[in-house]
C-alpha cells in the first residue's frame, strides 16, 4: 500500500506575524524619543565647544553660538598649534597614558590572577588591604608629604604610580579569571607549564575583552588627571595638557594668547574660543581610540562583574 505524502509548497505558506499591540507601539515610540532627546542633551555640550572652536570672539561673547559656527575662523587653531609649551604638554601627556596604562595593567592583571585562587594563603588578607583603600586614604597632606619624601615630586611618578592601581578594576579583573574554566589550568599543567606560563599563554590570550576594557579605563583616567600634577608639578615644561587647559580657563596662562600675536591675530580674538580649541585638541585622541575598543567595553564590564 503506498501513501500518497504530498510535499507542501512553502511558497505558498505565509510565515506568521506577530502584530505589536497600541500600548506596545507606544511605549517604543516613547522609548526611542526619550533616548534621541537624551543623546542629543549629551552631544550640545562637546557640539557647543567644536561649533566656538571655529567662531568669532565677538559670536560667542553675543552667545550666538550653538550648532553651527558663526563667523568661521581658524585663527586660534593655527595660534594653538603654533604654541611649543601646547605641544610639549602634549607629548607629556601621551607619555603619562602610556606609561601609567601600562604599569597599572602589569600590576592590575598580575595581582587579579593571584587573587583569583582560592588557594593562595592569605588571599582573604590580600583582598581586604585592597579594599579598605577604596574607602580611606591617608590624605592630602600626608600624600603631598610622603611623594616629596620619596623624591618624585617633580617627576612623572608621582603622577603614574599613586594611582597604578584602582581597586574597582581590580576586582572587576579578579572575577573574570576567576570565571575562567579550571580545567584549561588543569590541562596546561598537566603539560608542564608553570604558573607563569599559564598566565601569559593562557589567561591573558582568553581576557582581551576584560584587558581591553581595563585599558580605556585607565587610559582615560591617566589622560583627563591634572589634578596630580597641579599638586605634583612646578615645572611647565612637565605639565600634562589637561593642567595647561586648566590654566587657561583660569586664566593663569597667556602663552596661547602671545602666540596668536605673534601669527597675527589679535589677543581679544583669540581668547573667547581658546579654551574650546584647547578642549577640542585635548580630546581627540580618546575619541579616536575609543571606537576600536568600544566592542570590548560591555562584553568586559559584564563578564568579570557577574561571577556565574
């Protein structure tokens, strides 16, 4: 006997919809109004400062800037980027990242990883010094005191190594590798790899996520700082681009201003928008880097937040 099975056409069957309903349809649309107004309140400020960065003194000081530049001129980039000390802080603020960042990553991954290990003697020790600093410190006199004491003031360590390490960061770090499967450990020990080489060949390969997130962490830390080295710094020439910003809003520097003289610009034309110029050419770099990290940002936060 055979069965006459007929194969449907499946040009014909019509996949179903789900209709959304009013109130859904609403709340959507309220959603994403309420998050396009909420985007657009967070750019008019950086919107604001780029469209001064190109206007008139006389604009500005008439508040006719907003979105767009009114009366465009280039005249304070051109007197900026001419500024040797603007550069030279620059290149001492590229410095400080890259050293800082790197420090606090060595001294942040290794310390994680040995916290990670429910074995380690003393971990619960280890664990509690580090907290207690998020919570207390010795304050600002005795840190004034103490990294006068120990030579660096004047020096780029005292601006890279008070805060080589942050305890948020640390615990974020230690509960991802403690997330890591144990069984990898297991195996790489099994062929005769060490703890160090565990660390390097395997951990650290299987955290670029948390690594990477970590990095931007304390890259933008290190290069938005200028608090350390208005305590630290006498010297200009060692300044940071943040604390040459910081003089220039409050008024404290002029070199800016004797630059654009000397390109041909007046000192009252240059000094409405100059602040919005130096911000501008401060935070490029950090709008530069970030969308190649931004992939990592959720994905690291979240894996060494939750331990599972």
């Amino acid at each position: 006997m055979v069965t006459d099975i007929r194969t449907p056409d499946l040009a014909s069957v019509k996949p179903r919809t789900t209709q959304r309903t009013r109130g859904e349809r609403l709340f959507g649309a309220f959603n994403a109004t309420f998050l396009v107004l909420l985007c657009l309140g967070m750019l008019y400020p950086f919107i604001t400062v780029l469209a001064q960065s190109f206007s008139s003194s006389g604009a500005i000081k008439a508040g006719q800037v907003s979105f767009w530049p009114v009366g465009f001129n280039l005249d304070t980039y051109g007197a900026v980027m001419s500024n040797d000390m603007f550069w030279r802080n620059y290149g001492n603020t590229v410095l400080y990242t890259v050293v800082g960042t790197a420090i606090a990553m060595t001294l942040t991954t290794t310390y994680a990883f040995v916290l990670s290990k429910p074995h380690l003697k003393g971990r619960k020790v280890l664990i509690g010094i580090a907290v207690f600093t998020m919570f207390f410190n010795g304050g600002l006199v005795p840190n004034y005191v103490l990294i006068s004491a120990l030579g660096m003031k004047n020096t780029m360590w005292a601006l890279v190594l008070p805060g080589a390490i942050s305890v948020f960061n640390l615990l974020v770090m230690k509960t991802f590798f403690e997330n890591l499967p144990k069984e990898l450990e297991e195996a790489a020990q099994i062929d005769g790899l060490g703890w160090y080489g565990i660390f390097g060949r395997i951990v650290l390969p299987l955290s670029k996520a948390v690594i990477a997130t970590m990095v931007l962490f304390y890259s933008v830390a290190f290069w938005n700082d200028w608090f350390a080295a208005f305590l630290y710094l006498d010297k200009s020439e060692l300044f940071p681009i943040t604390l040459f910003l910081r003089n220039l809003i409050a008024g404290a520097s002029t070199t800016a201003s004797e630059g654009a003289a000397a390109a041909g610009s007046t000192t009252a034309q240059v000094s409405a928008n100059i602040q919005a110029v130096t911000m501008i050419l401060t935070v490029i770099p950090i709008l530069t880097i970030y969308p190649f990290v931004q992939r990592y940002f959720v994905s690291g936060v979240m894996l060494g937040s939750v331990k599972g």
